[in-house]
C-alpha cells in the first residue's frame, strides 16, 4: 500500500541544473528521486514538484508529492533520506496528505525574492546579485503597482513554453532594504518561465533612470519579450514561499 | 611622500590559503598587496594585518595597514581597490592614521564568532559546520567561566609557533542560538594559533556529554595540547571585530 506524502524542502541551487530531471545533468529533482528510490529497494520513484526552478535559482521553501510505501513514519523517513542527501538539499517536514493532494496543482500563491548588494558583500557570492550602479528604489516601487492584478505577462515570458495562456495574477510586489541587501518580494498565483527574472531587470531599468516607472505599463501591454528588460542572473532568486489550502 | 593608511576590510576565506602571503599559495594578504602595486605603478607594497587567519577562516572585520603615496583620496583608492579585488574580499573603509599606528601591536581586542547548524541548511555550507549531534547548550555555557581571564592557553594551541609566551586574557565567552544557527562568541587580547577552532571542540565535548564543564579548568591547568578537544573545521570561523584605541 502506498501513501501520497507532501515532502517540504529548501535547496542551495547553485550547483545544479535546476529542478527538473534531466538526463547528463545535476538536478534537484535527480538527486531526490535517485535517493528515494535507493531507500525503497531501488524501485522506481517520481516526485511531483510544485514548480520548476531554473538553473542556479534558489528554494528557502519548496513543496514535492510522492506517493510512497508505508515502510517509514514521516519523521524516520525525513532524517534517513537527510542523511542520503548532499548537504544543499534539505528535507525540512514530510507529511501525510489526501491521495489526490496535488503539489504543483494545489498550489494557490507562490513567493519569491530576489536579492541584491550595491557594496561588495563577500558572503553572499552565490545567493545574491552584486549591482554596484546607483538605484532610485522609490522609483522601482512606484513601477511595481502596474504589476499588480490579473493581466497578459507574455512580455515576461521566454518563448515557446508549453503553458496555454500566459495571465497571471501578481497580489504583491515590493522592494525593501534588508541589512546590507535590496530585497524584491513578489507573490501570485503561477509564474511563468523567468517571469520574475525579467520583471527585476525591467525594474532595474527603471531605478537606473533607462524608464519611466509608468513604461513598465505599457511593456506589459505589448505583450513582447523584446519590450522588457534583461533577465538578471539566477542566483538571487529564491522561491520563498508556497502557499497551499490544507498546510 | 607616503602617509599611513588603516584598511577596514572582509573576506570570505574559502577559497585562500589563509591571510598570510606564501610563495605558490592564494593568500588574502597576497593578493590584496598585489592590487596595491598594480595601482601604484608595480612598486612592491607591504601590508600588515591584525592577525592571521587561517586557511578557509571568514573575517566580517579586519583590519591591515599600508604606507602609500598620496595619488589618491581614501575613497577614491577604495573605489579602485575594490574593483580590481575579487568579489570574496571587500575594502569597506580606508582612514589616514598617525605615521606610528600599527594595526597588529595597537590592536586591544579580538573578537571572533564561530557558527555551527544542527539541522541542514542549505545556504551556510561554507560559513558554518554541520553538527547533528545533541548539544546541551547550559552545560556549554557552564565551561565557558572557566575560560574567562588570563591564563596560559598552551593547551589550546598549536606547538612550535612563534610566540614567546601562550597568555591570553579572555574577556568574553557565550554560546548563543541565532535563527536556525548556534553561535560562540569569544573576545580576548589576543588568540593564539588554532586557538578559537581547539577551545570550540573542547566545549562541543561538553555539549554532548563527553566531559563535565569544570574539566575544562583541568585541560588549561595541564598546559598540553593533547588534553584539548579536536579542533573544528575552519569554514563556521570569522575574525568578527577589531578595537583599536583609537578608531
């Protein structure tokens, strides 16, 4: 008999070709999959993930299902597959869900962050961006607003993806100084393929003084990679938060 | 003529052999004395440290001190350093001092922390140790008095240095939790070599119940190192603050 279990975990993205299993690649999905199916007798196992992230990019927080023997309680399982895991995966809760419990489906708001230095930080190589020019960061949080609500993100998506329509609908974007960091926080309830990416580099442009903050409006309604800014570099970017109804 | 200049700097030490220029070796003193020459028409420049860390020891606060022309305003030189210095050492302030300040001998008090997390943590792999095992942090905390004051640290450091006596005089010692991390904070006038890193192994042996807090006294009163614990890996150690009189 096999159980749908939630596994919640954060990862260190930096040395992995992102999330999704691929073949000749580190991934975070590989590694996870390859371990359970170890702890299992070497039978098959997929985990569905609640999103995928891209190479290098970040997860402080990040849900997957599986549907598993029941040879382990919860908390066993969690120490014996922590203790099978490279150090920049961490099992942080497991935990017993209804059998149609969906991670990537169920999932109602997704956060992310996106982190960045002006000054040298030497320890924060790898989670942080350095952008050393000068930012009006209330500028970029006067652009922010046009983000907001459900509207066509086609202007921030790469192209060609598989997803059918490209709405989504953002409920909070916001820059703030943390410590010796520039924080970007945006929450919604699906993101495209470096969507939040692109957002930074087009908010970017608007602190550097390249645009106007009310421009990001009409790069929206453009609906054109080509109208928005660069993508900024993953390492950065953290998935922060995933919001389900049951958890 | 060349005026006496105090450098404020940190560095990630991951990737160095340690502060201490040495032929064949990536060294932090050697490579920032390398960027000094290079901005000073490749005239060979010596620069004094606080202290020497060790290979793959952290510093949030150093300090070293340089005599140099006078081509350049301190932030000016700041600006310049820093962009020829790799981005794991960072200058964070340059001030002119008297023509005698020494930032080794003037130096009154060291403090260094040394970071270790019990549960994985994805994002400090290279900033503090992965310790599983229980810990009774009271018992830690215990020890700690029996550090305090001056007394010959032998047993807590490395044989055949070049120092001429092994007193110390410790001031401050307490284990503390922050966020998800356990953090020593040690302060004295001076540390000897591999001190902090001995001292730490010797109160985790407390923490997990090898020795009793009191045996701590004894292990000083023996003056060998051989009664000390193991010393902890490099990589949860940062030289966090220097006081000189006058900065």
């Amino acid at each position: 008999m096999k159980k749908r279990l939630f596994f919640r975990c954060a990862y260190d993205g930096t040395h992995y070709s992102g999330w999704q299993k691929q073949p000749n690649a580190k991934t975070i999905q590989g590694e996870i999959e390859e371990k359970l199916s170890r702890l299992f007798g070497n039978q098959s196992v997929d985990i569905v993930g609640c999103g995928r992230t891209d190479a290098g990019v970040h997860a402080s927080q990040s849900y997957f299902h599986a549907d598993l023997p029941t040879n382990f309680a919860p908390d066993q399982l969690r120490y014996k597959l922590n203790n099978m895991l490279p150090l920049d995966i961490a099992i942080n809760e497991i935990v017993e869900v209804a059998e149609d419990a969906h991670a990537r489906f169920d999932a109602t708001r997704r956060t992310y962050y996106y982190f960045l230095h002006q000054h040298k930080l030497p320890f924060h190589q790898n989670d942080s961006w350095y952008y050393p020019r000068k930012l009006d960061v209330e500028k970029m949080n006067e652009a922010t607003q046009f983000l907001l609500g459900r509207q066509d993100f086609t202007s921030f998506s790469k192209l060609h993806t598989d997803v059918n329509n490209n709405f989504c609908d953002i409920s909070f974007a916001e820059w703030k100084h943390v410590g010796d960091q520039l924080r970007f926080e945006i929450r919604a309830n699906r993101f495209l393929r470096n969507m939040v990416r692109a957002i930074v580099g087009t908010l970017l442009e608007v602190g550097n003084g390249s645009i106007a903050p009310e421009e990001v409006r009409n790069i929206i309604a453009k609906e054109d990679r080509g109208a928005a800014g660069c993508s900024v570099p993953a390492k950065g970017l953290f998935l922060q938060k995933i919001k389900y109804p049951y958890l």
